[in-house]
C-alpha cells in the first residue's frame, strides 16, 4: 500500500536522514511531517505513523533530528527546542519541493514532544495547513514543575544544564546520563519504562540511551502552552487522561485559536507509541482530520 524511501536533506550546516513513506499509486498527495518523542529516533515511533499515514494515502515524512540517529550534527543527542523547530521547518521546505508531494496541502503530525515542536513552527509557517498531536507532551512553566517535583528540583536541574554547558563550552565534552533508568536516579526519566528499555519495543541498536545534561534548561524553560493562541490552523489532539501531563493538552487545546478538536480515550503515554488499539485509534482520527482540513 506504501513504499519507503530513503531521503537526504539540509537543515542549517547538517544533512538529515529521514524516511518518506510514499502511497502507492498516488501522485500529488498531501504531505506529512511526522516527528516523535524527545531524544527518540524515527524506527521508534514516527516511522510507524509515516508508514500508516501513507497506506492511508498521505505522502509521510519522518526523519532524525540533527545530531540524532542517522542525521549529521554536533553535539550529538541533546534535546534542543529550538534547533529541533530549525529541523522541522526544513523538513517541511524538503516535503513541498517533493515531485510526489502537492505542496499546497502539508500538514504535521507530532508525537509526545514534538507536539511542542510541530506546534511551534506550525504557529510561525503558514504552509502548515493542518496540526495534529498524538499524546502531546505540552509543557509550560507550571506543568514542569507539577511534572518534575517542584520549583525547587526545576532550578537543580537547570543548575546542572548551566554547569554542563559550560563545560562543554570549555573543553568540548557533552556530560549525559541515560534518558531512562531504573537504577540511576540521574536518569531523565529515572523509572523502568518498558518502552524504552524493552528491545522488542524501543530500546533498539539505534537509540543510544543519553540526555544530554545541559538540555535541561532549554527543556525546562520552554513554554508550548503560549504557542497555542499564534496558531490559527485546523488543530487534532488525540490524548489520554493517564497519559502525559492531560492538563497541559487541555489548556493547550483550549487557547487554540483555529479550528479545534480533542479526542479522549484510554491508555497510557507508551501505548500511543506502539501499542493497539491506541496506535490505529490515532492514526485514523488523524488521517480523517487531514482528509476534512487539506484539501
């Protein structure tokens, strides 16, 4: 129902690697950018929408982030908002000029983080006709305190980023500890997820396991909640209550200033990324909100 295809494209001084899921027997379909959760790389989970999204007809684009996965860049793996927004525009400037693409019908799917980060380039490129956010991760000052243990535990971790950018402005030296981990409390997400760490799931060769140290501030003082009254195009959350920070999705959703929609349903954050029903639940509320909006 789709090939894939390997694909190379500029994003400031490096080149990304990505995935373009084309629709067999299609020409001129609407395009797709797909992106997925923080430090993730495209097998994890945006492949798996792109390739859906495309059997459904969509000409879908998922791809690594610089200095992730098979994409150029330096320093490698650091949660960077701002250059991950540079990315996701590029990505879409690469998805228009596509021969197998019609440009005037592009829209963006994110996933958990990129939620934050498709949301931020939608509110700034009018060629983004249409948002949808699975399991949007939508943070602002107060979730990530709410999320990450206070204000005080907020300002020790920025502390921490502070420090290790200035060691790497020094000597060059990227200090990381692992994204997720059960036994060391230094860990970005220091708990046993079974996505991540889980071979069969997430864990894979490709994904290395490491944050970053000085991501934390940028992370952590990045505010997706006030993006949502810049964007005016037609918007799709797919969330679920005992998924990630739900407060944020909903404050989100309700400073949306376009056309707007919310489905609630069950399941937690990891099942979006691989798990049935959630995955086909998403993916087909979305295709059907780029069917009514893209045209």
């Amino acid at each position: 129902m789709s090939t894939q295809h390997k694909v190379t494209f500029p994003s400031g001084e490096a080149t990304l690697t990505g995935n373009l899921f084309l629709p067999d027997g299609e020409t001129r379909a609407p395009g797709i950018v797909v992106a997925g959760t923080w430090t993730s790389v495209k097998e994890m989970m945006a492949d798996r929408y792109a390739e859906r999204l495309a059997d459904r007809g969509y000409a879908a684009l998922s791809f690594d982030f610089t200095g992730f996965g098979e994409s150029e860049g330096e320093p490698r793996d650091v949660e960077d908002p701002a250059r991950k927004v540079r990315d996701i525009h590029h990505a879409v400037t690469f998805l228009a000029a596509h021969p197998s693409v019609d440009a005037d019908r592009l829209g963006a799917l994110g996933i958990c983080a990129a939620a934050m980060y498709m949301a931020d380039n939608a509110a700034h490129d009018p060629r983004v006709g249409a948002l949808a956010l699975v399991a949007p991760w939508l943070h602002d000052a107060v979730i990530c305190e709410a999320a990450y243990g206070g204000a005080d535990a907020v300002s020790q971790k920025i502390k921490l980023a502070r420090e290790a950018r200035a060691r790497f402005t020094r000597t060059g030296e990227v200090e990381v500890v692992p994204v997720v981990s059960a036994t060391d409390e230094r860990a970005a997400m220091p708990y046993a997820i079974d996505f991540y760490l889980n071979p069969a799931r997430g864990g894979i060769p490709a994904w290395p396991n490491r944050f970053a140290v000085m991501a934390w501030e940028d992370w952590l003082t990045y505010d997706s909640i006030a993006l949502a009254p810049l964007i005016t195009q037609p918007t799709q959350l797919v969330h679920g209550a005992d998924a990630a920070v739900p407060d944020g999705a909903r404050r989100f959703h309700a400073g949306l200033a376009g056309p707007k929609d919310i489905l609630w349903t069950d399941g937690t954050q990891f099942d979006f990324y691989d798990q049935e029903p959630q995955v086909t639940l998403a993916v087909d509320t979305v295709a059907a909100h780029f069917g009514r909006t893209l045209r």
